[in-house]
C-alpha cells in the first residue's frame, strides 16, 4: 500500500501569538495510593524523617531550609530535595536525576518556565541549572507563598500549560509529574495519555512523609524508563538551538506474533530507524491524546530506502494498524525491557475535577513568581490556522498501549494540499476505493478527512491516485461487543450528520418505535466523502460555506427533502448534478436502512451498494472535468487562508464509551 512520505506543510515549529484555552478533566487519588502507584512503597520514610528532624532540617515550625529563604519563595526546595537524598542513604552525585529551583534568569525553550523541576543530570545538550530543556524534566513545581483560590488556579494553569507543551514537542515522553504548592497546601499530580490524576491536598508540614516520598521515590529510581522516558527513542540532535530535532527510534517488529503473546526469552526483532524530518505532530497535541507523531526516516545502516514511521498510544483492546494493512515493513507494541509499554491504569478515584489552562499565564497574584507561555504550532498542522483543541480521551481510565509501525511507500499530498479539482477528485476516487476495499475485509474507516485522503504520484508511466491512511479508528463491522469502541470522533465539518449527532435520523414514523441502538456504519464513510467533495466548492457562495460553519445547516441540508438542491445554484454545472444525485443516494440508503433497524438492531443490508454509488458518481465528476481542463476551484485556494484551511481533527469530551 502507498504511504505519505512527506507532506507540504511547514516542517519547522513555529511561534504564534494566538490565545489558546484548553479544558482538563482529573480524577482525585488519595495521596498516598497514587505516590506509591508512581514511585513504589517507601517503606523506610518514616526512618529518613527521623533523620532529618535529628539533622535540624525538619522541625515542628517546618523545613529549616524555606524558613532561611523567606525572601525567595520556596527557594530552598533544591536543598530539601539533596537533605531528603542524603537522609536516604543515597549519594547525590550518583542520583539520575536533581532538582532546580528556576528563578527569572533561568531559561527555557518558549519561555514556559516552571517555578522549579526534578530532572535529568545528563542530557543530550549541555544544560545548567540556568537553562534547562523540557525534554530532560521528569517532575515540574509550580509554588506560590499564600493559599488562595487565584494562586492555585494559577499555579494549575500553569502546570498544565507546561505538561501541554512537554506533551506536544517531545516524543521521548511516556508520561510526566507535576507538584503544586500554595503556602503549605501540596497537591501531586500524573499524567500520560490516557489518565490525568491528581492527588487530594497534603500539607507538606504536617505530612512531610509525602514530600519525602517525593524526593527520595524520584531520586531512586534506577532508570529514565521509571521516571517517564522511553527508552526506544533517542534525540540525536546536539544543538539545543536546533529547529528541528532527529531521533534514532527502535521499532520491534512483532507482526507475525500476537502481541499479547510475547515470549522475554524470544523478543521480536528490533529495527532502527533515524529520523531525518517530521511530517506531522499536531495529532500530540493535548495531554490525554493518541500522542501521534509521523517521521520520514532511513533504517540505520541501509541509506537507501526512505519509510515513515507513525508512533501513536492506542487502546489496550484495539486492534493494532498494522494487522488491517497489507505489507507494512514493521509494526509492534513499544517494549519496555521486554514487556508492553502501558500508560498507568486509572486508580479508585474519588471524584473528577475539571481545570482550565492557557497559554496565556494567569495574572500572578504572589509577585515570587514569573512564568511566561507562549503558545507555538505544531508540525504537520496547517498554516494559518490555530493549533487544534487537544483530542480528549473518552473513556476515561481506558489503558493505552504504545505502538509504531513502519511504511515504505511514496510521497503523496493530502487533497487540502492539492490545486488541481481533476487531481483532487482523482485522490477522492482513490479514497473511496480503499473504503470499499476496507469494508470487504470486514472494517469501517471512521475518520474520513482531507488529510486522511492524498493524492499519490505513479511512477513508470502509471496515472497518479488516491490512497486511504490513518487507520487509527478503523474497527471490525459489524461489530456488536460490549467494547465497541463507537464515540464522536473525526473532523466535524467532514463528519456524518447522524455520527455527530449519535442517532439515527432516518427511521420510518411509527407510533411506538422501538429502541434502536446506534452504530457507525459504511453509509456515514461514505457521507464524509461527499462533505469532502463539496468542501473544494464552499467558495462557490456564502450558502455553500455555511454549510462548513454550523452542525445546523448541515443536518439541515442532510434531512430537510430537497434543501440542498434548492440552494446549490452557484454550483458549476459538473458538480452540482453529481452532489445532487449522491446525496440523494445517501438518503436513500440512510431510509432503507432505517426500516430494516427497526426489526433488528444489525440487519444485513447491501453495503457494497453504498461504495460503488459513491464512486460512480465521483467517477462523473472526474469524466466531466476532463472536458474543462481550464477549470479552478471558486474562491480562494484551499490552504491559502486561515478560512479555508483544513478542519481539524477532534473528539468530545462528553461521550464516556471507549475510544
């Protein structure tokens, strides 16, 4: 199967001053459950504390090394970290890791300076404790010196806004910590992608035990892997001021096993690959996220041959991408000495929490502190267009397993990238055509996109075509499991109208209809493909960029009989009679469907039919544009403008079921 090797997007990380705010949702852990669920048992604490207090560095009034640094808030906490390490037993210059206390001379790329972090002592670059990277932090401090609601939403914001970025630019981040402390109200906190947890409030004076637990559980630790970072991925990138950054990634090649059958004594083959450009990472964006990044790279030792790599965190329980295709070069589950590399499991919960956060720092109500944010895009997404919403996690508490898998294959361009209307129906056709072939091997694709249908070059005198990618959310049809992993998900303006709206519109009037569960099924693909056909005309007219602006409109134009036809006249004549007598087709199907759904919750029904209208009809629009080989796209071009330019990729937080 062809595979995008390189997209026309920007390959550097920009900076843009827009103001982005992202929502986070936490579950509430009792301290003590989610420290040890983080850094094990400390059984010894109660031995280090007496230790300390027999030192003079912890007494009733509190940390003797904060008294001394009542000027500088929380400026003694590096010292308490060391008398923590030493009251442990443990050698300070043999610890991985140390911690630094980041005043208004310290920097940081971006400017997203915490007030203090536990990180690594070696790093790629040649850091200090005035410049430190974000890629080297394993714990980020947030401190204020009194306890007030704006001080800890403040320290919150600021936190997540760090985690956000960390997340979103460092590949090498499997998860991370966090502490926030006002006065002496302490609060810890784990993220990864899938769960964010945060412990209940501790007083870091009357129950030290737990900032112990802290210090000594990190500075113990015997590897990176334990602290948060992956050991399969390594920056090989020495300029710290480097626009780009390269890895050398491990891929273990587990595609003739079961993964849930792998033998230590019998690992899978380990490739190499270097990374000589990223092709996207906008999909990372958002702490509990698929974590996607796409690297065009070369095997190590073999210049030859260019392949993409796609590491992404799925579901435990989903099916991985390369058991669905055909031939990809290698494809496994990340190892972690030999076992499968899992995000921490969701522990008994109290409760949940929602926080805001910017870029865009709280106004500081304690003058101790400075963070700055700035807010930058990134790889892969469009010019012009703020960085998307991070994807939320729907089942919350739902395991994630970390895979790659590795294509050979050649350049193609996602359809928002392409100029020509022949070439950018000659990709749809192609897309279409793959998800008629996924459909008979027994899959639903899911997240139909502009950016998930690309135009391919054919080489040896073969005419260019279109090719189907991210099969992320692809899932067996029928499938009637528990576990059917059937949410809201996808590009909204690209999404079928009952998929958003999660009910069937089509269902015959009857004065008591039974209960009707709903599914995804091949007819909403197949919508999304006509939104996607329309979409290269939105400039036609207002009407028909309205429909790109609102979910209204577009159930509007789905269910109302005739609307569409009624307000399509700005179409050119070659298009609107096939939209026109595609969508009627849709509805058509949608109504047949609904009258075999209410007999049976999984009727069978002549799917094929479904795919072979779809590309009857694109295949008149490509028939009628050869004819007008003069022809261009209304309007603006597609990427040129921040209107015009792809939709992005979300999913809502309002649904519970799997992902």
């Amino acid at each position: 199967m062809p595979t995008p090797m390189r997209s026309s997007y920007q390959s550097q990380i920009s900076t843009s001053s827009h103001h982005e705010v992202q929502t986070c949702k936490a579950d509430v852990i009792p301290a003590n459950q989610l420290l040890e669920a983080v850094y094990g048992k400390l059984n010894d604490v109660a031995n280090i504390r007496t230790k300390l207090e027999g030192d003079g560095f912890l007494f009733d009034k509190g940390w003797r090394a904060l008294l001394l640094n009542k000027n500088v808030a929380f400026k003694g906490l590096s010292t308490i970290f060391e008398q923590c390490v030493r009251g442990a037993g443990i050698r300070v210059n043999e610890c991985i890791v140390q911690c630094s206390v980041h005043g208004l001379e310290s920097k940081f790329p971006n400017n997203t300076r915490p007030d203090a972090t536990i990180h690594l002592t070696k790093s790629s670059f040649k850091w200090t404790c005035v410049q430190i990277d974000h890629g080297d932090v394993c714990l980020y401090v947030q401190f204020k010196t009194k306890n007030t609601t704006g001080n800890f939403e403040d320290n919150t914001s600021k936190l997540l806004w760090n985690v956000h970025h960390r997340f979103r630019s460092d590949p090498c981040c499997r998860f991370v910590c966090g502490l926030t402390i006002e006065d002496n109200t302490a609060q810890f906190w784990h993220f990864s992608r899938a769960t964010v947890m945060v412990s209940k409030p501790f007083d870091i004076l009357k129950d030290a035990n737990k900032l112990i637990h802290i210090f000594v559980g990190s500075a113990r630790a015997k590897s990176s892997a334990e602290l948060g970072f992956d050991p399969t991925i390594t920056c090989i990138t020495k300029d710290p001021k480097a626009l780009e950054r390269y890895y050398a990634i491990q891929v273990s090649d587990n595609k003739n096993k079961e993964e849930n059958l792998l033998d230590k004594k019998s690992l899978p083959r380990v490739h190499t690959f270097i990374t000589h450009h990223t092709i996207s990472n906008y999909r990372a964006v958002g702490i509990r996220s698929r974590g996607t990044w796409v690297w065009e790279a070369i095997e190590e030792n073999q210049q030859d041959t260019i392949v993409v790599i796609k590491d992404v965190w799925i579901d435990a329980d989903r099916e991985v991408e390369g058991a669905i295709l055909e031939h990809p070069l290698c494809h496994g589950c990340v190892l972690n000495d030999g076992d499968r590399d899992l995000t921490q499991p969701l522990l008994p919960s109290t409760g949940t929490t929602s926080f805001i956060y910017s870029n865009v720092a709280a106004p500081s109500r304690d003058p101790t502190t400075g963070s700055k944010h700035t807010s930058e895009k990134s790889v892969g997404s469009p010019p012009n267009v703020p960085t998307q919403k991070p994807a939320v996690i729907s089942r919350r508490g739902s395991c994630r397993k970390h895979y790659r898998i590795v294509f050979k294959g050649k350049a193609g361009r996602a359809l928002h990238e392409v100029d020509s209307p022949r070439d950018y129906f000659t990709g749809l056709l192609g897309g279409i055509k793959a998800l008629h072939a996924l459909h008979r091997a027994g899959y639903i694709h899911r997240d139909l996109s502009t950016g998930n249908v690309l135009l391919v070059k054919g080489d040896q005198g073969k005419a260019d075509h279109g090719v189907l990618i991210d099969l992320e959310y692809a899932k067996k049809f029928p499938d009637i499991s528990e576990a059917s992993h059937d949410i809201r998900k996808g590009t909204p303006q690209f999404m079928a109208v009952e998929v958003n709206l999660r009910v069937f519109l089509f269902l015959p009037d009857v004065d008591l209809p039974p209960a009707v569960p709903w599914f995804h099924n091949p007819i909403h693909d197949t919508e999304s493909a006509w939104w996607i056909a329309l979409w290269a005309y939105r400039h036609a007219d207002d009407m028909m960029g309205t429909l790109f602006r609102g979910q209204g409109t577009r159930t509007g134009a789905l269910t109302t009989p005739g609307m569409f036809r009624r307000n399509n006249s700005a179409l050119p004549d070659h298009a609107r009679h096939s939209l026109n007598d595609w969508l009627q087709s849709i509805q058509n199907q949608y109504k047949e469907l609904g009258g075999l759904l209410l007999k049976q919750p999984h009727p069978f029904f002549d799917y094929n039919s479904v795919f072979n209208n779809a590309i009857k009809f694109i295949e008149g629009i490509v028939t009628a544009l050869l004819k007008e080989p003069g022809y261009a796209f209304p309007g603006e071009r597609l990427a040129s403008v921040a209107e015009g330019s792809p939709p992005t990729h979300q999913k809502f937080e309002d649904d519970q079921s799997s992902s």
